[in-house]
C-alpha cells in the first residue's frame, strides 16, 4: 500500500489539493498536472505555490502515509462444504470476503474464481480499477460453468424441477490508499468501518425477502455499488459474510473486549453464536479485520 500525503492550499480565490509526492517532481511538469485538481494554473505557478503551502500550511492540512495491520477468520459452521472465500493483499492494500452462493451450483468454486482473479490486482486503486475488476470476476465466474461440466467436477444442487442454479458468488472489496478506500460491493457480504467506538455499515445488502437480487455470476451482469471513503488512523474495518451478521454496536464490542490479532476470530464466534438463534445449522462464516495506523 502506498502512503501518501495531502497538502491543501488556496490560490487566486481557489482551493487546490496534491499529493505531497508530485509537489517535489521538479521539472516533471507533465506529471504535476496530472496530479492537481483542477489544473487552472500552469505548472511552474502550481509547484510555485505547492512549495509555498508546505512551508506554511496548518497542520490538520497534512496527513501522515499510513500502515495497515490485517487479521481474518472463518469456519465451516454446521454446513458440509466451505463456500467463504476471503482475500488479504497488505502489500497494495486490498481485502476482500466472497459467498459462494449456497444451493447454487459449484458455489466454492465461484467464489474461488472470483478470488483468483483479485489476487492479480496491481492498482492503484481507483473506482475505474474496481469495476474493471468486478467485471473480469463475474466473467471467470460465468466461465467455471462449462469447465466445471468437462472436469466432472460439477455439484449436486438442483432445483425442483430438475434444472441446476448457475455458478454463483457475492463479492465485498475494500482497496486503501493513503488517506481514502475504494469500496466494491455485490451481494449480501458487509463491510463496516469502525471509528471512535461506532461501526457504521458502509455497504447495502442487494436481498429481499431473504433473497439475493444481485451476485457475480448468472446470465447477465449484475452492476457493483462503487464508492469512496475517507481513511483516517485508528479507524478498523470489518468485512464479514452473511455468517456473521451482526449489529454495529456488537461489531464495535467484540472490537473492543480483546487484541486485534484475534478480533477476526471474535467476530466469527459471536456471528455464530447470533446464527444459532435463527437457525439450528450454522452457515459459513468469514471475517477480515483491517486496522488503519499513522505510519511511524
């Protein structure tokens, strides 16, 4: 993951942001404007004034490059196959958790598929990037169908009338980069982020009725939500399958009662122990934890 530092600064009666990196790129004109937005200047006035703002900026106008430390968990439950999938890519600050659709045909190997295709990822993050990403998922998906059917490695899943459910899975990534995260999100899987004590849920469950309406895979392609979100130290954020629903204040408990190195751990077994209340058999369940630090 790369740290990376915001100065901010008005010029001309405008507000100007860049990244602390270009500020110091001396004759690269080319690639200081493409880091500044707007571009309303000429190079040479926008590193003139950039040199100026961080000499006198306030502080709260900097931000420290940040590390990130990461935990996961999961378990089979009481089901007879592990359809969770989860991914930790630290090194450029990727994390994601997958359902593979139960009662759906070759739902491991669809998530599996999806996760192979995340762990090719390079960035840098962007919601373009994301989407890209999203799209090249559900085709791999949409692909293990005919494979899957050469291999004999098929599944048992059926329908009433006979017809087998296509390859199926949902997908929740978070992708941090300095000071912001691009978030991708299809299905049923979560993601909160944890903040002074109180989880907020930054993605929407596609279900009704306790059905999905969107997934990766099927005969058509289901549109991921993408979106941004700030990043500052101290915040965690908790990505988790349909295994470990809970609520944000529960989410914010676990947190709280342990070391984070177990806290994936934690939220499993409480996501388990909420299931059991519902149901007599415990799904699968998945959790990644990332906590956010200011790097030393």
């Amino acid at each position: 993951m790369s740290g990376r530092t915001f100065v901010e600064f008005s010029h001309g009666g405008r507000r100007y942001r860049a990244w602390w990196e270009a500020l110091e790129m001396v004759g690269l004109e080319k690639r200081l404007r493409d880091a500044w937005l707007p571009v309303l200047m000429p190079g040479a006035a926008l590193l003139a004034a950039g040199r100026a703002a961080l000499k006198t900026a306030p502080k709260e106008h900097l931000m420290s490059p940040m590390t990130i430390t990461t935990c996961a968990f999961q378990h089979i439950g009481l089901r007879d196959e592990q359809e969770d999938r989860y991914l930790v890519r630290a090194d450029i600050g990727l994390v994601a958790v997958l359902d593979g659709l139960g009662g759906h045909e070759d739902g491991a190997q669809a998530a599996q598929a999806a996760v192979d295709v995340l762990v090719k990822a390079t960035g840098p993050a962007s919601s373009h990037e994301m989407r890209t990403l999203f799209h090249e998922a559900h085709d791999a998906v949409v692909a293990i169908g005919p494979r899957c059917e050469a291999t004999g490695e098929r599944g048992q899943h059926k329908m009433s009338c006979g017809c087998r459910k296509l390859p199926g899975t949902t997908l929740t990534a978070l992708w941090i980069d300095g000071p912001r995260a691009v978030i991708g999100h299809i299905g049923g899987t979560r993601i909160w982020r944890v903040r002074g004590g109180e989880a907020v849920q930054l993605t929407t469950d596609h279900s009704q009725w306790n059905m999905l309406l969107r997934s990766l895979g099927g005969r058509g392609e289901d549109p991921p939500d993408v979106m941004e979100t700030d990043v500052q130290p101290g915040d965690v954020f908790v990505l988790v399958s349909d295994g470990v629903h809970l609520t944000g204040e529960q989410i914010a408990e676990v947190l709280a009662c342990g070391p984070f190195e177990q806290a994936a751990e934690r939220l499993v077994e409480a996501g388990q122990a909420e299931y059991a209340k519902r149901s007599p058999r415990c799904d699968n369940a998945s959790a990644v934890c990332v906590r956010v630090e200011a790097a030393p």
